[in-house]
C-alpha cells in the first residue's frame, strides 16, 4: 500500500500557499519528497484559477478595500473565496504508486474518498457530483482541482467548516449562466458548510483532517504517516513566491482582455466556460490570427496546454483556424477533465468570424 506523509502548512497567506504548492510538485517530480498530503487554511483571500481573467471573476476592488487577498492558483476551475472557517487538503502522489487511466479517474476516486469520510465522521450524506464537485442535499460541502506533470498527479480540494456565504459572493462575480443552469437565484443557494449541515455547530479543524484522511485510507487504501514541511520546501516556496507566484504580474497575468480590435466569444456547457479573445491582422483573404488568449474555468493537463495552443494559433489564416485547432489537438492528445477539443474550436472559431465581420 502507498505510504504517504501527511503535512499541515497551517494559515498562511494565499499567495505563500500556491507558491509552497509549486515547491512539492517541483521536489516530487525531482524524487526529493514523498507522496505527500498537505492541509492548508487562509486568511480572507480570492482565488482564481490558472486560465480566469481576474476583473472578470472578482470584485477586484471590494477585495482590495476589505483586505481580501487576491491570488492566482496553478490549477485550473473557477474563481472561489476562502477564509479561516475553510480547510484545504491536497494530494501530491506518483501516477506508478496509485495508477489511473485518465485525470477524471483519479477526480472521481479522490472525491469519493473524501465524501465517503466526510460522510463516516459527520453522518452526512456527501456524494461526488461530477465533474468535480462534492456534494450534499445538492449544495457544494467541497470544490476540487489538479492535473498531470509528468508522473506527478497534483491534486487539491476544500472543505466549506464555517463561512458566510454572502461575504463570500460579495467577492466574486458569479456569471448568471452558471445560476442558470442550476435553477438558483443567487449564488448563495449553491453552497453548504459542516457547521449548517450540523445543527450550527462547526467542528473542529483536526476532526475534519482527520475524516480526510479518514477517506483516503478506506477508500484509496493509504499508508499515512505524520510528517512536517522540509527545509528544500520552505525554501523553494519563497523562491517561487518572490520571483513569480507571488507578484502582481503572475496574479494579474490575465486581467480584462477586452480591448480596441479585440473580438471575444463564450462558451458554457455542463464542462465549464471558455472564452476566446482574438485580435486579427491582414485585410481581406489575406486576413489571420494575430493573438489569441483563452480563458475560463475549465480543467486541463498539463495546465501549459492552453499556452502552447494559443502560440500554435497566431500567424494562422482565418479560414484554417478550425483545421489548426483540430491538428493541435490531434497531436499533442491533452488529457481534458471538463472541456472538449470541439468545444476550443467552436468558441475560437465564434471570436474570429465576429473580428472578420467587424
């Protein structure tokens, strides 16, 4: 059975978090760390995935004024609040030790692990609800997230213990489709925490680990023992954090895209959203892509995969686009959790016939 250590990097600011996140996926690909799984709490702080424009999914400066922290995460999936009254759990492990076909393989068993320990510890009824949610009664108890880099499975998630659903939606700007398509008036309706599903009594953060943990042993068949973060960990993280995770330019790498000659499409599916931003060159027949950046809340691996087919697409006509985003695909064979390549081609295709049209 794997053998895992098991850390806790406590409260610690949001940006510190991620960037100690990108230090055990660094060491674990390098063999220097066990598989390991790692709590973490915050302080008030929004965090929005790897691929989100960041003026489009927070209210940037209700954060600001309020002291909420604004952090960009390495995986991808939506925009989320979090606070002192949320734990989070993450995994790093060897695809050999635990192997899976595919990225929604170990989504679905990794949720139901911590469902099925929530659920033994609280006497609740949490339920994985695809595509990576988990569940209880239909409200969100955890959001999860991770991708693949090279044998190295990056996997974390949250547990909602107490926390103001108002507060947390003042901080986000939640697109209508997604209430939408949930039948809900407000966001507010879409979440759970322990401390409601218990007659208003929040349970302790160690008890909550402890039904983690409880899940991954039972269900996954772990071989956990307790541990402490490393001196390589500490010091990798602040390198990570003061020299990218940690500045403006990798929070705000992708802001508001909107802008003079810029055409944009959306799309939302049961998978997500993904939006196109593509300003085009040439005139007539003549005409091809000049920049391309997509965003959205969708998962991919590895996460640089939308960066290599935004490049793969610049320089190209305006009638091969669709071809182009079809060839990328077909070689490069991304594992997508969420999104399909039919779906790429479509909302690329949308910007660029508004921006020929325009």
């Amino acid at each position: 059975m794997p053998v895992f250590r098991t850390i806790d990097t406590g409260l610690r600011d949001g940006r510190a978090q991620i960037a100690f996140d990108e230090a055990l996926i660094e060491l674990h690909k390098a063999g220097k760390i066990p598989d390991t799984v790692r709590f973490l709490r915050f302080p008030p702080t929004a965090l929005i995935g790897r691929h989100q424009a960041m003026s489009h999914e927070v209210k940037v400066a209700h954060c600001r004024a309020n002291g909420i922290g604004l952090v960009r995460r390495i995986t991808g999936g939506g925009a989320i609040y979090f606070d002192e009254g949320q734990i989070g759990w993450e995994l790093v492990l060897s695809r050999k030790r635990l192997p899976m076909p595919s990225l929604g393989d170990y989504t679905r068993a990794i949720c139901e692990a911590v469902a099925h320990g929530l659920s033994q510890t609280f006497g609740i009824e949490a339920r994985f609800r695809p595509r990576n949610d988990i569940e209880v009664g239909g409200q969100k108890l955890c959001g999860t997230g991770g991708f693949f880099d090279g044998d190295t499975l990056f996997y974390q998630g949250t547990v909602l213990i107490d926390v103001d659903p108002a507060r947390m939606m003042a901080c986000l700007n939640v697109p209508a489709a997604k209430l939408q398509k949930r039948d809900l008036d407000k966001a507010e309706q879409r979440v759970t925490t322990l401390k409601a599903l218990l007659g208003g009594t929040a349970p302790a953060i160690p008890k909550v680990q402890e039904a983690v943990l409880l899940g991954f042993r039972e269900k996954l068949g772990l071989t956990l023992e307790p541990g402490a973060p490393s001196e390589a960990e500490e010091t990798l993280a602040k390198k990570v954090h003061d020299e990218t995770i940690g500045t403006d330019e990798f929070v705000f790498e992708i802001d508001d895209p909107r802008g003079a000659e810029v055409s944009e499409a959306s799309l939302t599916g049961a998978g997500g959203t993904v939006s196109a931003y593509v300003r085009l060159e040439g005139a007539g027949g003549a005409r091809r892509v000049r920049e391309l950046l997509l965003t959205g809340d969708f998962f991919v691996t590895p996460p640089r995969m939308v960066l290599d087919l935004e490049a793969a697409l610049r320089g190209v006509p305006v009638s091969e686009v669709g071809a182009a985003v079809d060839a990328f695909f077909a070689a490069s064979k991304p594992d997508l959790l969420t999104i399909a390549p039919a779906d790429f081609r479509s909302v690329v295709e949308k910007a660029v016939t508004a921006g020929s049209a325009a």
